[in-house]
C-alpha cells in the first residue's frame, strides 16, 4: 500500500494513495465517548503528536447484528466486506479526495439506520467515483440506539448546554465541524459543504439545516428518503416524549438511574431495543426538540422559513417506507411531504430546489425501488452488489453521479433537471 501524509490542524494524518484518489479512513473527529463519557456531548479531539495512520476503517456503534433479513442480504453479509468491529469508541470520519491539483467541493455523508444503526463505511458507501468526478466525499459515524439519543432529566442539568437527546445529532455537528477547520488541508472548498443522507441520515440533515448549530457550515443539502413537511414519518420529538423513553429504557435495563446506565455493558443496551419498541411503537429514537441543538419542531421551522436558507435536492423510491405494494407512490403522503417541503422553499428563498423520484425496479427479485435501493446507483457501488446489473444500470449510476456532483458543484444538477417552480413543478425520474 503506498501512503500519503496531510498536515490538519490537530496533527499529521496518513492515508492511502491510489492512483486517482487518496483515502483517509477512520480519522478522529472526537474524543471517544466511553466510561463516564456515555451520554454527554462530544467532546473536540485533542491534538497528536507524530502521525495518525488513517489506514483502516473504526469501529461501528453497538448495534444489533444487522446480517439478517432482507437489508442483511443485501448489504451486509459479503465476506469481502466483513463489519468492522463494534465499541463506543465510535467517533471516526472517512475522507476520499481526487488526487489532483484543485479546490473541491465536499459531499458530507449522514448514513441512515432508523438512528439504531448503520456505520459510516458500509460496503455500499465508497468515494471513488466522487473523487472521479472532482468532489471529496465524506462519510461520517454517529453514536446510534440508546448511546446517541437517551434522554434523561438529570443529563439535562448535567451539562452547561442543557441538552439531552440529541448526543447522535451533536456528534454530526462536531464532525462537519471538523470537516469545516480542516477540508482545506484536502484542498477541499470549506464554503461548498453539501450535507446529505438516506433515510435517517434524510431526517438528520433535516435537523441539521434547522439548527441553528450548523448555521454558516451548510453550503446545500440533499435529502433521500426520509424528510420533508407533514410526510408522515418526520417529526421532531418533544422532551416529554424522550423523557418517556428514557423511563422506559432504564425499566428494561432494570435500574434505577443514569449512573447505574452508565456502568452497563453496551451490549445490555443493545439487546433492549426489541422490547423497546414493542413499548413505544414507530421510531424510538430521532432528532428531540431540547431547546438547544433544535429551538422547535422541524416541520414548523419549515413552514415559518426558519430554515438555512440554501440550495436543496430532496427525493425518494418508488417503493419507499411506508409506500403499500402496488400503489402509485406519488399519491402518498411521504411523496406530498417532499413538495410540501420545495413550495415552502419558493415562498421563503429563491435559492434553486430539486425533487428526484428513483422508480428503477432493481433485478434479480421483486423487491421493486425499496427504500434504500439508489444507494447502489448513487454512490456507483454497483460491482458489489450482489444482483445482476447490467449496462442499463451503469448508465443510470452514472447519470445520478453525475447530478449528484453537479449539484455539489454548482447548485444545478444539469442534464435538463429544471428546478421546481410553482409554474413548473418538475421531478426527475430516475428509472
């Protein structure tokens, strides 16, 4: 493996060197959330002395074993990309850029997982046709399930922000943070930050551009399968609520208080989350209304233009969540969140706004556009996947590569995709 070294502001980090691209996995953003760290904000990574092999990828956050069912099958069960060990040492980052003279823009990649799980180097994620189309791209991990979004009164009080909740969603903010003091160390274009992500991380970009934390850090955002206004799945917890769910954490954990939760081994937590969720029906965890990281709920944020005020791209799969088989998914509530979403944009902002719609049945079985099948295309991860692709397939990663960049470039993702007006509400057909 030849190596390559970049000074950052906090030490000297090596990375691999590839032929068009250099990879820096694993790199530190935070100190490591562990012992009397569990549920306190993340804490800025200290400086280094000699150099940070950033060689390999970092371990995910306790989770259940995902190798099961359908999503098992089709992500997370080829040996040639073994799951990365679980700890809660967790706070890492991954960076591809283009190796070649230039200033580039930068993609922030939020992985999705219901914020129970997921990790930031899952075998569909890759950044080499990024790099190859002159963006870096980065892909972040984030403290999931019960380490990233327990709620407790007394963590409230306990820290000087007066937050609890929203650990998972602090820890987003302190890597694109790190990403904002240091891309420029890649030759990355600190004031081009395009946030996105899928599902949950849809829902996380959702709250990040309603922050005020992350004001200044967001040049654009894409969102895929998971925001929106009123779409029936996207809403932003209320106090009481995480409270409530925090009650009901340490009921089956069989204490009495967070100091008793702390001492736990991580893996008590984890195996709680089936009974958790017969208790709270739907999403246990998400972004919680804490009057710091989120001042109110997002949809209302959105509909009161309290909001970055940026560019945006915003979409879904034909057979997403919630979407019953055999239906036309464009007379749902999910797709009608997302346009309720670029009409309230056209009332606040001129900055340009984009709707996709993927409807490309994948091959080899039935399983249609289902939430999380663009991932393939767009990320150009289709020599992975287990399916039988064929040129067709190519051709359309390629063309969602290419206007995913574009708009990471440029705010136009070209090739004829119109912005949405209200004269003309254009959507893109990936199919």
């Amino acid at each position: 493996m030849k190596t390559i070294q970049v000074k950052t502001k906090l030490g000297i980090l090596e990375g691999e060197s590839k032929v068009n691209s250099m990879i820096f996995r694993g790199v530190p953003y935070a100190e490591a959330p562990v012992g009397d760290r569990r549920f306190k904000v993340p804490m800025k990574k200290a400086k280094w002395d000699g150099i940070y092999e950033a060689l390999e990828f970092k371990s995910q956050c306790p989770q259940a074993d995902p190798t099961e069912g359908f999503y098992g099958k089709e992500f997370y069960t080829d040996p040639k990309y073994p799951l990365p060990p679980q700890s809660e040492d967790c706070l890492y980052l991954n960076i591809w850029v283009p190796k070649k003279e230039g200033k580039f823009p930068v993609a922030f990649w939020i992985h999705g997982g219901a914020f129970d799980h997921g990790f930031s180097s899952e075998m569909e994620f890759d950044g080499e046709k990024y790099a190859s189309h002159d963006v870096i791209l980065v892909t972040v991990n984030y403290r999931v399930g019960v380490f990233g979004f327990y709620a407790d009164p007394v963590l409230t009080k306990e820290n000087t922000f007066h937050t609890t909740g929203n650990y998972g969603l602090l820890d987003q903010i302190m890597a694109l943070q790190w990403v904002y003091d240091n891309i420029d160390a890649f030759h990355g274009d600190r004031n081009r930050i395009t946030v996105f992500g899928q599902s949950a991380g849809a829902m996380s970009t959702q709250a990040l551009i309603t922050s005020p934390l992350a004001k200044g850090l967001i040049h654009s955002a894409i969102f895929q399968s998971g925001a929106g206004v009123e779409n029936g799945i996207t809403r932003t917890k209320k106090m009481s609520d995480a409270y409530h769910t925090g009650d009901l954490i340490r009921k089956l954990c069989k204490v009495k208080n967070v100091n008793a939760l702390r001492k736990l081994d991580a893996s008590k937590l984890v195996s709680i989350l089936p009974e958790l969720y017969k208790e709270c029906g739907g999403l246990a965890f998400g972004p919680v209304n804490d009057g710091y990281l989120l001042q109110e709920d997002m949809d209302v944020a959105a509909k009161n233009g309290r909001i970055h005020n940026i560019p945006y791209m915003i979409g879904m799969t034909s057979e997403d969540i919630t979407i019953e088989k055999g239906t036309d998914a464009r007379k749902s509530k999910f797709y009608e969140g997302c346009m309720k979403f670029l009409e309230l944009r056209l009332i606040y902002s001129k900055n340009p706004c984009y709707m996709y719609y993927f409807s490309k049945n994948l091959p080899s079985d039935d399983a249609g556009a289902f939430h999380s099948s663009e991932l393939w295309y767009m990320f150009g991860t289709l020599d992975r996947c287990w399916r039988n692709m064929n040129a067709r397939d190519y051709r359309l990663s390629e063309a969602m590569i290419t206007a995913w960049t574009n708009f990471m470039k440029n705010d136009d993702p070209g090739a004829q995709w119109k912005p949405y007006t209200k004269k003309e509400q254009f959507v893109r057909n990936f199919m």
